[in-house]
C-alpha cells in the first residue's frame, strides 16, 4: 500500500494528489493563497495564455444559471511573454505540478506558444482547441477531427514536454476526437471544457451577455462531464484528466470510476474557495475506508 494513497503519476509526471484547480478559474493562485498553501494542490492548470496580451469580451461576462454559471471572458490574459517573465517563476517556488494552458486563433500562434515554453519549467501543456479558427470562418479547433489532429500534431512537434489536448463537449462524438488527438501524438487528454449555452435578460430583450452566448459550467453539466470522460477513456490507450461540474469528493471519486486519473475543479471555486483542499481530505478518507490507493478506483466502474 502507498503511503500517500492519493499519489498519482500521469505523464511520467508525480502529483502528490489528482486535484488541480481548472484553468480560467484560479488564475496563477496568488488570490488563494491567502485560503492555503497551493502546495497542498496537486497541480494547477493556470489561465490560458496567448501569443500576445487580451483583454477578454466586453461585460456583461458572467451569468448564473440554474446549477451553474455562463462566462465569456474572452481568454483575458497577459500573453506568453508575461506569463514567462512574470507568473512562471513565482509559480515555480510553490511545490506544485505546474501545467500551462495554451490557446490560440491560428496554428502558428499554438506552434509559438509551445515553443516558447519548450524551454521553461512548467511541467505540462494543456492545449485548448475550443478557441475559434480565424482562417476556417471561425470555427473552433476541437470540433472536428482534422483541426483537433492538426493542432495536437503542431505542438507535438513544437515542444518535447508532455501535450494534454483540452476536448470540446460541443460535438457529436467525443471519443473520435480524442482519438485523433492520440494519433497526432497526444500524451494525455482532459475533458470536458464548457458546454456552450445562452441566458436572455426578458425585459430588455437582450443576451444577458454581450458575447451573445458564453460556455456552461457548474454542477448542471456534471452528468454530461462523467459520461464523455467514459466514453473517452474507454476509446484511447492515453490517461484521462476529467473536469465538469466536480463539486465534492464524491463528485471526484465518480468520474475517476469513469476513468479519469486527474480532476480539475473549476466553478465550484467560485462558490467556496476552499473546495480543492476539502476535496482532498475527502479523498483520503475515502482511501482509508475501502483500504486502497486512489489509482486503483480509476476506471473500475462496472457498467450493466
């Protein structure tokens, strides 16, 4: 039996525990640092950077929902230089897993990103494909096998660190994408990233946001999230890292049944800060309990 039960190696990577803070929820985790340590989390996923400096979409940026919340934020961030430069080595000094979420609106600013941090010390890429593709009518990456295959393939090229392809719920069949991200040589894949919805203020007869429509999150898409996880883990011989909707240690525990070997809390943060570390002491009881080491769960649930 392990002495740290919740340790889990993903990648080739050590994580002291499977719980990372989703990317565009937690920033670079100086604001929660004043909650605890981000050494107790396993890793973070910090804000998804670009090739150049965003501003993000005007307000109205953020709904709430019925069980969760709407965003259009717009990948506000300082650029890739900046996060170098600025965020990386503070982030480094915390004893954590370090994964940098990339984004982009041509291949070419995906194949700079990751050449970029080829030679930094963050750990891990998480690549976002659901960011639209300005030369193909705006139409996001991650909805098509050809354009989630042809960004895997360009970073994969541009970078010998571990690749981690962010999936898209917005299709018809998760588990080809995942597929043809494990073909263009995808070390891992983490799902689902929000599921796109819409609210309308009735008054003014207006979109509540001024994007229009905006990405769905929270405990409504979290059935949705278990399922995809599932159907991709069962579909690729890569590991899975599941987010959606996880709001508790059960929440946990369930998609890691489904076949996720990490999870990534992400709205639950905004409604109770300390979510990751009660998540975690969760975790460890749960190990206690059944007598066995958190690995073990992943992938056991037993279909009828």
């Amino acid at each position: 039996m392990n002495e740290n039960r919740l340790e889990t190696v993903f990648c080739g990577i050590k994580f002291k525990n499977p719980i990372i803070p989703a990317s565009g929820t937690f920033g670079y985790g100086r604001e929660y640092e004043e909650f605890y340590p981000l050494s107790s989390l396993g890793g973070i996923s910090v804000k998804g950077t670009t090739g150049k400096r965003r501003n993000g979409n005007l307000p109205p940026r953020i709904a709430e929902t019925p069980s969760g919340m709407l965003n259009s934020v717009g990948l506000q961030n300082p650029g890739i230089d900046s996060f170098i430069e600025k965020e990386l080595p503070y982030l480094k000094t915390k004893n954590t897993v370090i994964i940098a979420n990339i984004a982009g609106s041509t291949v070419s600013e995906y194949e700079e990103i990751a050449g970029k941090l080829d030679s930094t010390d963050v750990d891990m890429l998480e690549v976002n494909i659901s960011c639209p593709n300005v030369k193909a009518g705006g139409a996001a990456f991650g909805v098509s096998c050809e354009g989630a295959g042809t960004i895997t393939k360009i970073v994969r090229r541009a970078t010998k660190k571990p690749v981690m392809m962010k999936l898209s719920p917005n299709v018809t069949d998760i588990a080809s994408i995942a597929k043809a991200c494990e073909a263009e040589g995808a070390d891992a894949v983490s799902l689902i990233n929000t599921l796109l919805g819409m609210r309308i203020d009735i008054n003014i007869r207006r979109p509540i946001l001024h994007n229009n429509v905006g990405g769905l999150s929270g405990p409504a898409v979290f059935p949705v999230a278990v399922r995809m996880v599932w159907q991709v883990a069962n579909a690729v011989n890569i590991p899975v890292c599941g987010m959606g909707g996880v709001s508790s240690w059960e929440d946990a525990v369930e998609m890691m049944l489904a076949g996720a070997s990490l999870i990534q809390v992400g709205a639950a943060l905004f409604t109770d800060p300390m979510t990751p570390v009660k998540i975690i002491d969760g975790l460890e009881d749960y190990c206690r309990r059944q007598n066995t080491d958190l690995k073990d769960i992943v992938g056991t649930v037993k279909p009828w």
